[in-house]
C-alpha cells in the first residue's frame, strides 16, 4: 500500500526478477537495448554526468575474445547468453558536463579539472548508472547476470582504453532451464535502517 507502483511492477522488477546463469537462445535485439537505456538514462547521477558506456559484444570473434578474460565459473554463461555488454566508466565525462548541465557549465572546470577525482566519480556513477541497467533489463522483461569475477586488466586492454575503467559484464536475455541459484537472504529492514 505504501508504494506507488503496481504489484506485477514490483514483481518484475525485484521479488520475481533474479540473476539469471543459464538463458533461452532467442535473441535480444539492439530495439530492446535501445529501448533500455532511453528509459534508464533518466535515473540520478551527481552534476548529471553520464560515464557509463556500453559495448555490446555480437561478434562471435568479439565473444571468444570476451570468454578468455572470465572467470572460469562465468564462461559458460558469458559464451551462451544472447547478448553480453561491457559496462565501462568513461574517466572523460567532463567534456559533456557542460551540454548535459547548461545551467552550471562551470562545473567541469570547478569540480572535474583532475583526473583523479574524475574516476572516482566516474566509477561511483557509473556504477549508479549500472545498476539502472539492469533494472532496466528487468522492465524489458528480461533477465540479467552482472558480473565481476573477470580479469579487469586483461578486459580493459582488450576492449577499452586508458580512458574508460571497467565496472563489470552483463550476460542479457531470457532465462534457459535451472536458471537460478537458490535466493539467498537478504537484510531485514531493522538490520540497514537507522534513524538519528
Ligand atoms: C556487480 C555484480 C557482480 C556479480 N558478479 C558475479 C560473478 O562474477 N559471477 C556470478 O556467478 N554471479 C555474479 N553476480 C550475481 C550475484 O551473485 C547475484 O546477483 C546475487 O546473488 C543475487 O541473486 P538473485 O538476483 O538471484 O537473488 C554478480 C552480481 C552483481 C550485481
């Protein structure tokens, strides 16, 4: 009663919706990608900067490429899945802050001109951006399965370049059979919540 959004909405996107490790082989289309992130681009960033990027890995050359960085748990998946993206972090944002912040242009000069406090915000936002994703994914009626268990080096120098930091992969589609690990607990609100 006390949220806003229906129940299925609530279903879909957290009490249903789980990571999935196996997946259908019907594909994921860049319709559906698109369809992503023109909705979650509007989730909160700090000085509305945008670092997250996504490259969509169709390729098979590109996949193989992908599969060998892995952990060796996560291959299967990654090498099966319909589509698998690389969330990155560009470290470069600021060059946009002044188009996506036109009422603070000076933003970029005041609080961005080292390139330290840049990744730590690009990171930290680009995580933000990431979670919205694959949120995201789910509202598509999709399934998703983020992962970090990958060599980052070997990922960046791979795929990137200096200039974007990896934050993880995605395997994306509909889920196949015995998708799921049990749900694990999770925090009971008394546990996370305080109030001062
Ligand atoms: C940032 C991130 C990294 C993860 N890395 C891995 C991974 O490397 N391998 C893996 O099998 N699962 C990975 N997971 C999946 C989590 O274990 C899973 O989302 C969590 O246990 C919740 O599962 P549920 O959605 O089925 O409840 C990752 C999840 C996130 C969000």
């Amino acid at each position: 009663m006390s949220l806003a959004l229906d129940a299925a909405a609530q279903d879909l996107l957290f009490r249903e919706a789980r990571t999935a490790n196996t997946f259908s082989d019907e594909p994921v289309t860049d319709e559906q990608i698109q369809a992503i992130y023109d909705l979650v681009k509007y989730g909160p960033t700090a000085f509305n900067q945008t670092p997250l990027r996504i490259t969509l890995v169709r390729s098979p050359e590109a996949r193989e490429r992908l599969v060998k960085h892995m952990a060796e748990g996560n291959r299967p998946k990654t090498a099966t899945a319909p589509l698998v993206a690389i969330l990155s972090a560009d470290n470069e944002f600021h060059e946009e802050l002044p188009a996506l912040l036109p009422h603070f242009p000076q933003a970029k000069d005041m609080f961005f001109a080292e390139r330290p406090v840049r990744e730590q915000s690009a990171i930290l936002n680009g995580a933000l951006q990431a979670a919205y994703f694959i949120v995201g994914v789910r509202a598509a009626g999709l399934a998703a399965g983020p992962m970090t268990g990958l060599d980052f080096a070997g990922l960046q120098k791979e795929f990137l370049d200096a200039d974007h930091t990896p934050l993880m992969v995605v395997n994306i589609g509909k889920p196949g059979e015995d998708a799921w690990f049990p749900r694990s607990p999770r925090l009971a609100y008394d546990e996370v919540v305080t109030t001062v």
